[in-house]
C-alpha cells in the first residue's frame, strides 16, 4: 500500500505545475527569510523574532493546504456506480470510460481518466483536479499564498530600500551608489552586495506576480463558492439561458443547489472538520427544485449540440501540434489558449464541430464505434484543414448553418 501510494505521490509531483509553484513559493520563502534575518530585520530583536516566525507561519501554511489539495484530491465516483432507483438513471449521463452514470454534479475529467464528483476544474498547478474534497483546501491556498507574498514583498522592498540607503553619497554633482559594504556599524554578517540585491529583485518580482495571478483565482473561486456553484456548473447554467433564449421555449432554469444564502453556500465547502458536507454524490438543493434538475439540463444541452452541429470532412493533414507552422501565420498565432486537446486530421476523417474560433474549431472526430472499442476523440483543429459537407450523411438533408459561436 505504501509503495505504490508513495510511487503515486511521486508522479504528480513530477509535472511542470508542482515543480513551478513550487519554485516559486521556495524562492520567495527562502530570500524572504533570508533579507529579513540578515539585513532588515535581525533575529536578535523581538520585532525580527516574530515577523521570521510570521514568513515561516506563511510557509508551512501554504505548504500543507497546496499538498492537501493536491495528494487528498477531489473525491472519484466509485467506479460501476449506480443511483439508488434504477429508474433514476434515465436523468444522468452514462460514462464509457468508468461503466458508470455519472452522479449529480460529476464530470468526467480526460487528464484523470476518472469521474471527478463536484468537479471544478483540473488544475495542472496541483497536477490534480479540484472539486469535492480539496476545494476547501485549494481555495485556503488561493488565499494564504497572496497573503504570504504580500507580507514577503514588504521585506523585500524594505531590505532593498534600508540597504541601497546605507550605501548612498550625495555629492555636488552626483549621486554615487557603493555596494561594497554598509556605512553603518555594526556590520551585517554577509554583507548585501549585487548578488543578494538581485536575488531581491527576482524574487520581489515573482511575489507581485504571484499576488496578482493567484489572487484573481481566489476572488473567483469566491464568488461560485458563495452561491454553491463550480466554474463548469456556472458555463452550465450561462448555457442553459443561451439555449432557452435560442428556442424562446419560454422555460426558468433555477440552479437548484444555491441554498439562498451565502453563508449556508459557504458551509457546504469550509466546515470546522474540514471535511465537506454529505458524501460526494447525493446533493442537498433548495425548494422547487428536483434532485436532477441540473442533469436534466445537462441532458438537453447535449441533445441540443448534437442537433446544432455541423459535419466537417479533412480536405488536409494535420499532425495535431499545438501551434502548426504550415498551417498558416494566422492559424499559428490565434491557436486556442487551453489545455483541451488537439486531434490529428487525415485527409477524408469526418468531424462533427460543436463550437470554433475564426481559424480553429472544436468536434470529435466520427469513429467506427464498433472497431475503438467506445473511445471519443475530440479536440481543437485548424479550420482550414476541414471543409463543410453538404448533405448530413444520417438525415441526407442539406445542413442550414453552423453552430453559431457562443
């Protein structure tokens, strides 16, 4: 158990989003300390004593919420799940891949292979994803590490300013900048020459950086926590009033797990225990509304983008690179920034586009269901590789339009 638990632990480490925000916090720590016990703020006054214990107060915080978040993970649906009433299952989806229907509020997440119950989004800075079970703990991160570089980037400026200070003459007609040592005594220990000045720079640089990034995701995160949301239940629900408003059906669609106050919202991801309400799968919602309400309209939207899609046929190759060269200046510029995949093309490969960009789109690729054993592929390709085919092979009627862009 411990060996392959262990070896697991290891390979989301090994990503390029664990190894970043991990330089990141251990670069910032690290010269933040440092300034502070040797220059600015020495360890052997009670202000320096408590404001080194504050930095590493952050650090250790930041840490156990940022693994908590990423080894804890989100909470999988069991595979082969089930609803309890057999009949229930005609209100959810079926995923392929886990021979299970997918319980309300889970999504089915390509980089975990796996049905990630009360799924926000797959974060490659956690190498993880967030939903059920480390949301509180992500959100606690997306909090504690601008607070931290916030406090870091103070030290920082200051130990710049006191030290570029003791070391300014004022002339006649100059100003001279002496970085050889400190005119005041007594001494430091290492003196704060070029090297340690920008060490500071560099690191001041990434705390602003990192205060301004990760503090935008936390107001976001926020505001779908404060009305029980997730980010995909929020596009869900923006492309529920799209599709009410296309058909003018003239339907209300009500987020049904919004409790109706915030602070209700707020108990269902932070608790005193730390560990969410309920069990992941059965959700409480609020009155008028039916356990399935939000698979229900999941259910639409699918059939709705299947009716509105278009049948592309690949007039070209294309390898499935992110940003082709031989694809022309426009295609390789404009390519789409996310992490959803890119399906490579052959010529005379039909594909059913549900959305696009002015030189990209986005559909799944027509497969012989019986000779992939079940497997979707879907991604982005360029547009000028695909050409529009005339008549819908099913229904051999002309195809009105493309979906129109959203």
């Amino acid at each position: 158990m411990g060996g392959p638990g262990g070896l697991r632990r290891a390979r989301r480490l090994c990503h390029w989003g664990p190894l970043v925000a991990l330089a990141v916090v251990a670069v910032c720590s690290a010269t933040a300390m440092a300034d502070a016990a040797l220059w600015y703020w020495p360890l052997d006054t009670a202000g320096g004593s408590v404001n080194f214990i504050i930095l590493l107060n952050w650090t250790v915080m930041i840490l156990y919420n940022y693994f908590s978040a990423m080894f804890v993970g989100p909470g999988y649906v069991p595979l082969g799940w089930t609803p309890e009433k057999s009949q229930d299952c005609m209100y959810l989806q079926y995923c392929k891949v886990c021979q299970s229907y997918k319980a309300p509020r889970s999504h089915h997440c390509r980089k975990c292979n796996r049905c990630v119950m009360k799924m926000d989004h797959h974060c490659p800075w956690i190498n993880n994803c967030c939903g059920y079970q480390n949301h509180a703990s992500f959100t606690l991160f997306l909090l504690l590490a601008p607070l931290g570089c916030i406090h870091a980037s103070f030290i920082f400026v200051m130990t710049m300013y006191t030290q570029l200070y003791n070391r300014i003459s004022f002339g006649w007609s100059s100003v001279k900048i002496d970085m050889s040592a400190a005119k005041r005594d007594p001494r430091p220990i290492i003196p704060f020459g070029l090297s340690a000045f920008a060490a500071s720079l560099f690191a001041l640089g990434l705390a602003l950086g990192t205060t301004i990034a990760v503090g935008m995701l936390f107001i976001i995160q926020m505001k779908v926590i404060l009305t029980n949301k997730t980010s995909i239940e929020s596009w869900i629900e923006e492309k529920a009033k799209d599709r009410i408003q296309y058909y003018q059906t003239g339907e209300t669609f009500i987020f049904p797990y919004d409790m109706g106050s915030k602070w209700k919202n707020f108990k269902q991801v932070f608790t005193w225990s730390g560990i969410p309400e309920g069990d992941g799968l059965d959700w409480p919602v609020r009155d008028g509304c039916h356990q399935y309400s939000l698979t229900i309209e999941q259910l639409k939207q699918k059939a709705d983008k299947r009716v509105r899609s278009v049948r592309y046929r690949a007039v070209e190759d294309y390898s499935g690179v992110c940003c082709p060269v031989t694809k022309g200046v426009k295609t390789f510029f404009t390519t789409p920034c996310t992490e959803e995949p890119r399906i490579a093309l052959s010529k005379g490969d039909l594909i059913l586009a549900t959305r696009g960009l002015k030189h990209w789109m986005y559909g799944e690729k027509i497969l012989d269901s019986a000779a992939d054993g079940g497997i979707r592929e879907r991604g982005w390709f360029p547009r000028k590789c695909v050409e529009k085919c005339q008549y819908d092979s099913e229904t051999d009627q002309p195809v009105d339009g493309e979906k129109k862009n959203r």
